[in-house]
C-alpha cells in the first residue's frame, strides 16, 4: 500500500515500477502528473482511482499491470500516451472518455479482454498499433472525427462488425505492405461517408455484409 502526499505533485519515474505485492494507492488531490512507467509492471493491482487533478498521464505508466480490471481517467487527460495500457490483459473496459482527442501508438496493445470498442467523436489520431494484439473486438466504431489512423492500428486483432463513418479518409487505413491488416465479417458505412476510400475492402477474406 502507498499513499502519496500533498507534496506530491507527479509520481517520480518508474517509482512503484514492478511492485508485486502493490495492491492499493491513494493519491493527494495535489497530484497532477504521473510520471514514465510510475506504475508498470505492478501486477497486484486490480483497480486504481485517479483524482481530477490529474492533467498528464506518461507514457508506460500502467505498462504490463496484467489484472488491472478497471480504471477511469480523470476529465483533464486528453491525451492516451504510446504504451500507457498496453498488456493490460485484464482490463474489461477501455478508459478513452470524451474528452480524449489522441490514442498513441500500443496505448492499448495486448488488452485482450475488450469485448466492443467505442472511439468516442473528438479523437481525431489513432497511433501505430494502438489496438493491436487485442483479440477479437464484436464491434468497433470509429467517428467522423479521425482523420488519422495508421494502417498496424488494428494489427492482430479480429473485427466481426466495423462502423466507419471517418468521412475525411480518402484511402484505406488497414492497407501497408500490399495487403490489409484488417479483415472484417460486417461493414456499416456512416452518414459522414459520401465516397468509400481507395481499397478500403480489399482482400478482406471474411467479409460476408456491408
């Protein structure tokens, strides 16, 4: 147990980096980073609650926490930094609210737990492999507001339903390397689509409906 006080504005580096036996932490509402892998590796932790205070999470920072089960991110965190959750196998539920604009590359890698993936309207980037090794997601939705998505974001990761409804994208974001990273069963194109992308099905194996 750790329990960090009002002179405590960022958790330090790699502080409680690959505690096994951390189990519960009680933040002040002073602090307002957490720092670079505060957190990564710590394997006994099934939830934590963060306080509003908190403007900047860094990259890694609950890196490899494999029975982290829940989490929610405070309003002020717009952004989910490269490898943030990624190996996260437990989570059940990803913490993107409304306020976040950008997922970075592997900031939910290996989160092989979600059932269904909601990209809230306002993210407009989604990073190199940010979703990859995920399993199988039922559903995916993806809004108007992306207007990046790299083609590995989904890599290694199953999709039986993708709503599309990014307008903005004139090509296909799952192709790299001649071939789709991405391979679907049902496609649903949204109102903000007037023109499906360049290849944006191609070669997908499983696809049955659109």
């Amino acid at each position: 147990y750790i329990s960090f006080g009002d002179s405590i504005s960022r958790i330090p580096t790699e502080f409680c980096g690959y505690m096994q036996r951390l189990t519960k932490v009680d933040f002040s509402e002073h602090v307002t980073t957490i720092g670079y892998g505060a957190f990564q590796g710590c394997k006994a932790l099934t939830s934590i609650t963060l306080p509003e205070t908190i403007t900047d999470i860094e990259e890694r920072a609950f890196y490899s926490c494999s029975n982290l089960k829940e989490i929610t991110l405070p309003e002020n965190i717009t952004r989910i930094k490269a490898y943030t959750f990624e190996g996260c196998t437990s989570l059940t539920k990803l913490p993107i609210t409304a306020n976040i604009n950008r997922i970075d590359e592997y900031a939910f890698s290996e989160c092989n737990q979600i059932s269904s993936l909601v990209i809230p309207e306002g993210v407009d980037t989604i990073g190199n492999s940010a979703f990859a090794y995920c399993g199988t997601f039922t559903s995916v939705h993806i809004p108007n507001s992306v207007t990046s998505l790299s083609y590995s974001s989904f890599s290694n990761t199953d999709i039986d339903s993708l709503y599309w409804n990014a307008g903005q994208m004139q090509y296909s974001p799952f192709w790299g390397e001649g071939v789709s990273e991405l391979d679907v069963e049902y496609i649903s194109f949204g109102d903000s689509i007037s023109r499906i992308p360049t290849e944006f099905c191609g070669y997908m194996q499983r696809l049955t409906k659109v």
